[in-house]
C-alpha cells in the first residue's frame, strides 16, 4: 500500500488539469502552509513510528506509510511548482508575442 500511494496519488491527484485547476483556485501560501505542515506531521509520525518498529514489527508497516506520505506530499509540491512555472512562461509568451497584423 505504501508503494502504491504515491502511484495513486501521481494520476489521481496530480494529473495536469487538477493542477492547473490548484493553481487558479488556490492561493501559493496556503499551499506551502500545507505543505510544510503535512511533511512535518509524516516527518514527526515516521521517527515515532521507527521506535515504535524496534519493538513492535507492525511499525515498519506505519514507517513505511509515513514515508510514502512525505514522498507524495514533496512530489505534489514539485509538481504544484512546476505548473506554476508553466503557466507563467505560457503567460509571458502570449504577452511577448506580436500583435495579429489583421
């Protein structure tokens, strides 16, 4: 499960439409808010599951978990970013562009 959540969350969440959709409806700080705030919460979550591990097995399986939410909640974010950035290029080049000589 913890392997298959960043895969999910890749072509469900992240897909370039919802993307853009984020970009256009959301504001930039409250998406660095949260973001911080979840990769602190599956930080914190994933070092007390690990001490957990080094007596209960079952930890691991809760490591493991925490550090798929990290992967995904960074990923996200990357990708949050890079949309960003391709909206604005594609805004500055329709804004360089010449004018239609008609």
């Amino acid at each position: 499960m913890a392997v298959a959540f960043p895969i999910v969350m890749r072509f469900k969440l992240a897909s370039p439409q919802l993307l853009r959709e984020q970009v256009m409806l959301s504001t930039s700080r409250g998406v660095v808010i949260w973001t911080v705030l979840v990769a602190l919460g599956a930080g914190l979550f994933g070092l007390t599951s690990v001490f957990v591990a080094l007596e209960f097995p079952v930890g691991w399986g809760i490591a493991a978990m925490a550090i798929s939410v990290l992967v995904c909640t960074l990923w996200y974010a990357i990708l949050y970013r890079r949309t960003i950035r391709e909206m604005e290029r594609e805004l500055m080049s329709r804004d360089a562009a010449p004018p239609d000589p008609d």
